[in-house]
C-alpha cells in the first residue's frame, strides 16, 4: 500500500513510461497537483542538441498555460519527480529549477531520488535555497528513481533511444 506521496510519484513514473520511447523525451520526469484540478504532468525535452528543458520547467509552464497562473494557495500545490530538482544548470545560463521554484513560492516537492550528481547527499542543499524536498522511502521507487538518474549520467556509445530501448523498468 502506497503513500499518498507515492501514489502521485506511480503517476509520474507511469507517464513517464507511457512517453518513454518518443523522441525529444527526457529521462526525469515531473507532476503538479494543486488540491483541485487534475494533476498535470511533463516530462524533460529536447531543446537543441545540446539543452534539454527540465521536467519541473515544463510542468510548470503547462500548469500556468493551462490555468493563466496560480489559482490555488501555493502552499498547497506539490510538485513530484522522478529526480529532485536541480540547483545549479551547467550547459546555459537558465536558472536551476530550485530557484525557478522557490521563486514562484511553489516550495513543496515530494521526489524518488536525490540527484547525487550535483553533489547533493540530503535536504539540506534545499533547505538552504529555501525549498522543501522529501524523498520516497518505498523501495521499487527508490530502484527505479536512482536507475532512472544513472542513465542521465551514463555517458556511453549508444543513442538516448538506444539506451531508452535497453532500460527495464
Ligand atoms: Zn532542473
């Protein structure tokens, strides 16, 4: 029996999945839920051959597309990933999602993996910035979530849609 938590993160690993093989389609992938309306989800894109646009940008740019901007009270919004999001972006000079976050408000993330490859071992780096992430303690998300992020990493002689093809859920 899941968590509520984990509920919303089997329903971005779902979409996540359900995306999986088209082209331009990320490794992370991201849901908003904000106590009202249907959750939204998106996953990371290919912005040019070398900038991806992150999950929790395309989430959030969805959500203020579709609805015009916050309805809700953002303390009640909660945003999900696969990955947690990043704090700094070393291809361009976007903002990291962090900050893009916090400052919209939107401050409480729920995710299935801490994204060691920033350097990141606990909350604390997001404490600092000012924004809330929990991660799952249930196991096949915690499995999937870290597969998921080492494939980010990997740096091989295969195509994404290559590795994409050889990944086992
Ligand atoms: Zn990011």
């Amino acid at each position: 029996m899941h968590s509520n938590n984990d509920q919303r993160l089997a329903q971005v690993v779902d979409f996540l999945k359900s995306q999986w093989l088209m082209h331009d389609t990320g490794v992370v992938a991201a849901g908003i839920w904000d106590g009202l309306n249907p959750p939204l989800f998106a996953t990371a894109t290919k912005h040019s051959s070398k900038n991806w646009l992150h999950a929790e940008f395309n989430v959030v740019a969805k959500y203020i597309h579709y609805h015009g901007g916050f309805l809700m009270p953002k303390e009640e919004i909660q945003i999900v990933t696969t990955l947690s999001p990043c704090t700094r972006r070393t291809v361009e000079s976007r903002s990291s999602c962090s900050s893009i976050l916090k400052n919209l408000g939107l401050v409480n993330i729920y995710s299935g993996v801490l994204d060691t490859s920033l350097g990141i071992e606990d909350n604390s780096s997001y404490r600092d910035i000012g924004i809330n992430v929990e991660v799952t303690s249930d196991n096949y998300f915690k499995y999937v979530c870290k597969k998921l992020m080492r494939v980010f990493q990997e740096k091989r002689d295969l195509s994404l849609l290559e590795i994409k093809e050889g990944f086992v859920w």
